[in-house]
C-alpha cells in the first residue's frame, strides 16, 4: 500500500513532509530499499528470528497506515541470539567510526560490561535527567511528553536510542521514523501497542519521535481511540519522547531558562545537550579512551565519532583528521576528490543527509582506476563511512561527522573549489536525469530550506530568507553565484516549483532584478499553478519593487505597481480558499489539518500600507482620497495628472477592502492562535497600522452624529466585538471609557442593532478588568428584550447571553436553559467560524473569577500580564499546555468548579446538577472520576482549564477528600503518584 505524500510549501516558511527517503532522521532510520519506496510514519520492529546481525537494528516497531504485524523493542532483544566475535567487532568499530548506532551496539556494550570484557557506552551527563523525567511522567495519565533538545553531533540520537534500549523491559520502547502526519493511523497502532492486543495487558508506550511537529494532533488522536476503545486508564497511554536536534532550539531553551518570570510557572520537561563535555564525562571518555586503544591498536586513531567527542569536540582534532585535504588542487580534480567534496557540502548543509553507495559507485566508474570501488578513496576514506541498517535496504554513505564535513568545505573553499562550484557539478554532473525522492529532498533542504536565524534572536518567527548554503555564497561568493545555483537546479528540476520560487526571492530580494524575480515567480506558478503558497511569491515580487521605489517615480507608476502586487495577492487569496475548502472535504481522522493560508490578506494590506506613504508624501490631496473624505475624480487637478482616473476603482475601493481584511485579521487573531507555530505579532502591527491611516485621524464634520460616532470607533479599533475584545491586548485601555459611551449611544439610537448593545456589555466587562467601577444593571434581561442579531454577529451574542446566565456560588441552581445557551454558543460558532479557525486552537476569551457581575469575568490578558510580569511583553501564551495556571498569583484570580469525569466527558457541577463542557486537555479525560478546574470561555464556549482530579485518603474506616493543593496536576497522576501526593498532604 503506497502512502500518500503531503508537502506544503510556504513563501515564509515551508513545511515538507516527504517519504522516509527524503530524510535519514537523526541517522536511526532504515533506509528504503527498492520496492518499498514511499513507505512512512515506521515504528520498526525487531524480528523473532535473524539470520544476519545487520538486521537486528529492527528491535522496534513500525508504525504503517495498515500494518500487518506489530511488535515493540523486545525485553529479551538479542538474548537468544548467539553472536560472533567478529561481527560484534565490526558494528562496535562502526559506530566509533561515525555510523548512527544499532541495536546491536547496545546489546554488544551490554554483554561486555556483564562478562567483564569491556565498559559500557558512554552515557552522556542528560541521561539519569530523561530518566527523572519518564519516571515522573510514569505517574500521569494521558500522553504526557519529555523533551531532549541537542545540538547536531553531540551524540544527542545515541543518547536517545540508549534510553530506549534501557527502558525496553519496563516499558514497550517504540520509535516513530518519518513525518508523523497520519496522526489517526498512528494513534491507533499506539494503542494497540499500549493494549498488547487485549485490555488485560496494558502498559505505557515509550514513543520516540525524531523531529519536532505538532504533538496536540497526536495526542488527540490517541485519546479519541482509547475513547473509541472504551479504555478505562490509570497509566499513561503513552509518553512521547522527543527528540529534536536543533541549534536554535537549544539557544531558546536557554534564554526562557534565563527569564526567571518565565520559569516561575514552567515545567521544564526537557533536556538540553550540547557539544560540552562536563569533567565526569571527560573522565569517563578518558577511561574508555584506554580501553579502545588497548582492544583495536592503532585502529582506534580513525574512530572519528568517539574520538571527537572525547576530544570536547576540539577543531585542532578536526583539522589533523581533514590535513589530507591540505593538498587538494583546484585545476585537477580526481572523481575521487569531487565526490569527496559532494558529500563534504551535503552532511555540511543538511543533517541526517547521505548518499547511496550505488550512487557514488556509479559516478567512480568514470575513473578507471577506481572502477567503483569505494574502498580505494584513498586517502581520504576514513573520512567516509558506509553504512547499511537492514539488509534488504541500500547501502549509505555520508561523512564520519559533521564537524568532518563543514570542516572539509571550508578546506576546500579555501583551495579555489567554491562552494557554488561544487553545488553546479553535483547537480550536472552526479544526480542522474531520474533523481531518487530522497535524493531530491535533500537537495531541497541543501538549496530552499531556510533555518532560524543565529544572531540570538529566539522568536520562531525570525527565519532567514535562504537556505544556510545560498546564505553563505552570497557572504563569501557572489550574490549571482547563487542566483547561477538556482537556476541549475531549476532547469534540471524542471518540475519543481520550489528552485524557482527561491530563485525569485534572491532576485527581489538580494539582487534587486524584479523582471528576473518576476519571470522566475511565474515560471513557478506555471509549476504548481494551484498552490496558494507559490503564488505568494508573484505578489511579492511587485510588493518589493513598489517598496524600492524612489519618491521621484510618478503616481500612475505607483499605482500600476500597486494594482500588480493586489491581484497577485487577491488570487493567492483565492487559491487559499480553494484548498482550504477542498481539505474540508477530505478525510479529517486521516490527515493533519492544515490551517488556511492568510499571507494573501496580509501582503494586500502591506502593499496598500506602501502605497498609501508613498503618495501622500507626494501630495497631501491623496490623504483626503484614499480616506473617501474626497472623490479622487473631484481633485485630479490638484492631484497633476488628468490620466489617473483610469485607476480611480482601484483606489476608490481601498478602503473598503482594508477595513474588511482588517476585521478578518481581528476575529483571526483575536479568537484563536496557530498550533503550528506561534502567530506572528507583527501580522497585528502592520494591519493595524494600515487600517488606521485609511480609516484618517479626523471625524468629518459634514457626517451625521452616528457616522461620526462610528468613525471615532473604527479610529479606536474597536468598531467588531473582537476589536473590543482586544482592547487590552493592544495596550489601548485609556480608551475602553470612551468606547463604553460611543457604544452606549450606538445602541440607545432610533435604529441601534443587538450587537451595538453586546459590544457595549463587552467594553464594560473589559473595563471591568482595569479595575474600574462599572454598572450593576441587570444587562441580563435586558439583553433577553433584544432581537438576536444577524448571523454575523451571533456567536458573540450567544457568547454573552452564557456569560451573564452562568450560575454564581449564590445561585441555588442553574438556570434551566444553561444547556441551551451552551448549544446556541457552540452552534453560532460553526455557523461563523469553524471552517475559518479549522486546525486552529481557539483562545481564552475570559475565565470564571470569585467577584460578581460583570467583575466575575477575568480576561485572558489579565493572566498573562499576572504570569509573565511584564504588561508590555506580546500575547503569545500557550495556553493548551496549562503552565500559567501553576502560577499561585494567577490563581488567586480564579474561581475553581466542581466537576466530574465521566465516560471522556466532564460536566460542571452546581448544587446536583450537571452541565456538559469542553476540555482543553483531552488526555485528563482518561479516568472517571470527581475533579475540579478552572473555566474558560473562547467563542465558541465553555471549556475546563487545569482539571484536577479530587484525591480520597483513607483514614481508618472514614474516606476523606484531600484539600486543592493535594490535587492531581494538570496531566492527572495515577493511583500510586496520588498516594504519593496525598501521603505529602
């Protein structure tokens, strides 16, 4: 069965998901052999019998969309298995060569230190901290997670694969190779795994992931099968345990180590690993360092991998390793050296990458005195390392590490073979016409692949603009070296919509050649014409050039620039809903939801914001047009040039299209967040700004009271219920006052609607968290006289008639028609904004705090400047992993229900009766059972933040619950993790 393949690639950022032969994650892989090309998403599994040691790497599962048989890392791996001394050699100089470990090489490491013979591996300083971690985790229930963050070549991939090795006779040790995309498929082989087959025979998966992604899409899938399933836990169904080999991720795990704000409330549950070594591990590596010189001679003196961890990583090692290198010529380059140097800028610039053996043979042919032999590069083959994880796969090559390989490039630059040089022949002259799917997917990360940025900067969203290879030829090279890369690949792939795409942004962007930029956008577009991401680039192009523009350039040519750039965007829009709607009608268990492409939206409003500068500085006149205080036909005139009226629709409905994206960007941001990654701030900026200067800083005199009312609103931002929503998040609260009135004479007027009355209600309850005295009217009934508003506006009307409804301690009980509200809430939001926030995790709107009234209702912001201490720091928390409330300041702001757990549901409680809510967290729905938490509100409803489950203690005879603080976390512990918290109690 051939998997699908999804692969989304984004102008700022790309996301791509290829078959297992794109990428060797973290080298633990199995490579894919013919026959079997476009298999993903493996848990690979240890055969019951073996007949050669190279397979016995399989001791682990393969997760596949239908997979036939299932088996975890066994608990006896290898102990029947009788194993030669010479093939236990072989895989041990292997891997202290450089080769990605094996199974093999720790049961070898295992069977040496019991007999006597040998130390065991190296266990690097973060090994007993992932063990606390799982321990710990072992106590919830759920998916709980545990993080190990390292840097590339540190060992962090042998470290990870250790600990599932120990850990294979306590728990069922898994791992996920490829892109975990099918996150139904993959849940339900979790659970299977976690079941043993029946439900008598659970157990907690120990799943490792080797790429960082979005674990909220899985961990929901797991829940909804055990819910599917009717399993009843106390365990963790599963921890996953992932392990990201990331430069930056590590840099931003130590800078929100040093904001103790941050970490007041956070749980650390990961490690780092760095290329450091601590005094205990040099000791240690010193010992073993002996004990290899001993056993293999002067062999040991080419065991790069070990040896360049036990020499702290030293680049003096690095340098003696590579001195072959030294003499390298550029005129005369042997096939053996150009290979050499292929291989050096591909492990340099894209980790986890390799080459098949038959590939570099094939090329060697060339050279009669190689005839393919890989065996005769010398002298620099023990700088090569050959490796083959599974018989019935190809064999690898790659470099022995990574330091090697950037170092051999560096060599070789500084002896005239240019990196741009060695890119064009391992194009021409190596890849073959018909490019193996892995091949071609590391060629992708080697020329479009664009990494964060290494100048400290933490924000996600701080990517630079190419790939780490084109960034450096154009710092050490020629700008046009790179441009004479990516046109290569672009011909040579000529399919491929990417190496265009990249090739067009240099041009725009570095080069400043926009009808070079311009003929490579659509060369793209002609690639993947329905791709709402490569579209983006075209829009882009012309955004850029009407950027560059000099203020000398005359209107006409401003605004046929402008008028190019919109309709790029405009079809980009349209293209984003298209795909956005088709995904709608795909299977949604099966498949990771993509959220809907907004970059349309916002590169209109960025171009309208450039135009709008651009032409006022000329003249003022055009203020008081793209403001409609004028018509444009009324001044052209003044405005120089009669010819303009030609662009007079254009610019006469600016307005009106700026104000209707802004309002989508408000409901966008304001009620939800990406899962993704986090929202960019700026996206919220720039509209902002855009929006303001074409809405104008004045109120007409010559409009009537209402328009002028309705004016200074949109000034304020705060013309839709999610502008007033927001009032807090844009730091404008002096002006929440004045809003109050405006939209209490709005809705007090001859003609006033329901929803200028809701936004009145809403400014008054965001007042209210100013701590600012509001009115005690009984806005309750009040609202029940109005007319429910169009749909428009019904979600937050809906919204609000629950807020105002929802009991209070001194209710006797809960007004009856609770549960209806609950589901005219829920109903309006699918109404307005599901298909709009599809994959996207909706936001906190307000929480349920201990005042009353409209007091009662804590807004999410009041939190979050409460955790963070800094009222000027973005809204950017992450909310669905529940740190904040782990703060004692926060809260002291809330107001904590009683509920229960039942059959994957939880229902508040008031007085005996019971109202169904949504959980933030899915996986505290496992075990029945009475808890509590904290209720939030988002636009669509009701839902239990932080739910804990209520601890009984027995005392003698008598059953007792324990009090709040004795309560299970967040994640919810189990049985024996609450006896320990309530003994502490």
């Amino acid at each position: 069965m051939q998997d699908a393949v999804y692969n989304v690639d984004q102008s700022d950022q790309k996301l791509s998901r290829k078959t297992d032969k794109r990428r060797n994650i973290n080298q633990t892989s199995a490579p894919v052999h013919k026959g079997t090309r476009g298999k993903r998403h493996r848990l690979h599994r240890g055969r019951q019998s073996l007949r050669d040691y190279s397979e016995k790497i399989s001791g682990y599962v393969w997760i596949r969309p239908e997979s036939e048989t299932k088996f975890q890392l066994r608990k006896d791996q290898f102990e029947e298995e009788t194993i030669d001394q010479e093939t236990a050699e072989q895989a041990e100089e292997k891997f202290l060569r450089g080769a990605p470990p094996e199974w093999l090489n720790f049961h070898i490491s295992d069977l040496a230190e019991s007999n006597g013979t040998g130390s065991s591996l190296i266990k690097r300083d973060g090994y007993k901290r992932l063990v606390q971690q799982i321990h710990k985790r072992k106590n919830y229930i759920g998916t709980p997670t545990v993080k190990l963050l390292h840097q590339q070549g540190c060992g962090g991939t042998t470290l990870a694969m250790q600990l599932l090795w120990d850990m294979r006779k306590t728990l069922r040790s898994a791992v996920l190779m490829g892109s975990p995309l099918e996150c139904t498929k993959i849940a339900k082989e979790v659970v299977h795994l976690f079941t043993g087959g029946g439900k008598d025979d659970l157990n907690t998966v120990l799943l490792l992931i080797n790429e960082e992604f979005v674990l909220e899409h899985l961990q929901d899938s797991i829940m909804t099968e055990i819910e599917e399933q009717q399993i009843d836990v106390d365990i963790p169904v599963v921890i996953l345990f992932i392990c990201v080999r990331s430069d930056h991720a590590v840099l931003k795990a130590e800078h929100y180590r040093e904001q103790e704000g941050f970490m007041k409330g956070h749980d650390t549950d990961y490690v780092l690993l760095k290329r450091t070594l601590s005094d205990t591990e040099k000791e240690e590596l010193n010992t073993k360092k002996e004990e290899l010189s001993q056993k293999y001679g002067a062999k040991a003196s080419q065991f790069h991998g070990f040896n360049i961890l036990h020499s702290n990583f030293s680049q003096d090692y690095i340098q003696e390793a590579c001195a072959v290198l030294n003499t390298v010529e550029r005129k005369r380059k042997p096939l053996k050296t150009q290979l050499l140097s292929f291989l050096s800028l591909l492990n340099a610039y894209v980790p986890g990458s390799y080459l098949l053996e038959s590939d570099c043979s094939d090329f060697l042919k060339h050279d009669h005195s190689l005839q393919g032999d890989l065996s005769l590069l010398i002298p620099f083959n023990h700088l090569i390392i050959s490796f083959q994880h599974d018989k019935r796969c190809e064999k690898r090559i790659r470099m022995a590490h990574p330091m090697i390989a950037k170092y051999c490039t560096e060599l070789l630059a500084i002896a005239g073979v240019a990196r741009s040089d060695t890119a064009r022949d391992f194009l021409l002259r190596f890849c073959p016409d018909e490019v193996s799917p892995c091949l071609l997917g590391f060629i992708k990360d080697l020329l479009t692949k664009r990494e964060h940025k290494k100048d400290g900067s933490i924000e996600d969203s701080d990517m630079e603009k190419f790939s780490t290879l084109i960034l450096n030829i154009n710092e050490v090279e020629d700008k046009n070296q790179s441009a004479s890369v990516l046109k290569v690949a672009s011909k040579k792939f000529d399919k491929n919509s990417l190496f265009p795409q990249a090739l067009a942004r240099l041009y725009y962007g570095e080069l400043e050649d926009f009808k070079e930029a311009e003929f490579w956008a659509k060369k793209a577009i002609e690639r993947d014409p329905k791709k709402s991401f490569i579209a983006d680039t075209l829009g882009q192009v012309h955004k850029n050039h009407l950027r560059n523009k000099r203020l000398s350039i005359e209107p006409r040519e401003l605004l046929q620039l402008a008028q190019k750039a919109i309709e790029a965007f405009e079809h980009e829009e349209k293209l984003a809903e298209e795909e956005h709607r088709k995904s709608l009608t795909e299977d949604e268990k099966s498949k990771v939801l993509w959220g809907l492409n907004t970059t349309g939206q916002f590169g209109f409003l960025q171009v309208c914001n450039i135009l709008f500068d651009l032409l006022v500085i000329q003249n003022e006149t055009w203020k008081e047009v793209l403001t409609k205080n004028v018509p444009m036909g009324s001044v052209l005139e003044s405005l120089g040039d009669n010819k303009l009226f030609r662009y007079r629709d254009l610019v006469e409905n600016l307005r009106e299209k700026v104000e209707k994206k802004m309002e989508f960007f408000d409901n966008f941001l304001t009620y939800s967040q990406s899962v993704l990654r986090k929202d960019k701030a700026y996206v919220s900026r720039e509209a902002s700004a855009c929006y303001k200067k074409y809405v104008g800083d004045s109120v007409p005199e010559h409009n009537d009271r209402l328009q002028q009312t309705f004016q200074k609103l949109k000034q304020k931002l705060a013309i839709t219920s999610a502008g007033v929503l927001s009032c807090l998040d844009r730091t404008c609260t002096s002006h929440i006052e004045y809003i109050i009135e405006w939209w209490r004479e709005i809705s007090q007027g001859n003609n006033s609607t329901t929803d200028a009355f809701v936004n009145f209600i809403l400014a008054q309850i965001m007042l209210s968290n100013k701590n600012k005295a509001v009115s005690s009217s009984d806005y309750k009934s009040a609202l029940k006289l109005k007319k429910p508003p169009s749909s428009v506006t019904q979600a937050e009307y809906h919204l609000l008639c629950l807020l105002l409804s929802w009991p209070t301690n001194d209710d006797d009980k809960p007004v009856p028609h609770l549960y209806q509200l609950i589901k005219n809430a829920s109903h309006a939001y699918e109404r307005e904004y599901k298909t709009m926030f599809r994959s996207r995790y909706l936001r906190p709107l307000f929480f349920l705090g201990p005042g009353i009234s409209l007091k009662r209702f804590v807004h999410r912001r009041v939190l979050e400047i409460l955790w963070t201490k800094d009222a000027l720091q973005e809204s950017n928390t992450n909310w669905k992993n529940e740190s904040i409330f782990r703060d004692s300041i926060v809260e002291e702001r809330l107001l904590k229900v009683e509920g229960v757990v039942r059959n994957y549901r939880v229902y508040a409680r008031f007085r005996g009766t019971e109202v169904e809510v949504d959980a933030n967290r899915r996986d505290c729905l496992c075990r029945s059972g009475h808890v509590s938490f904290y209720l939030g509100f988002t636009i669509k409803g009701p839902v239990a933040f932080s739910i804990r489950r209520k601890l009984l203690v027995t005392d003698g005879d008598q059953t007792i619950k324990t009090p709040d603080h004795a309560e299970a976390s967040s994640n919810g512990l189990t049985e024996t993790g609450k006896k320990q918290r309530a003994d502490v109690a």
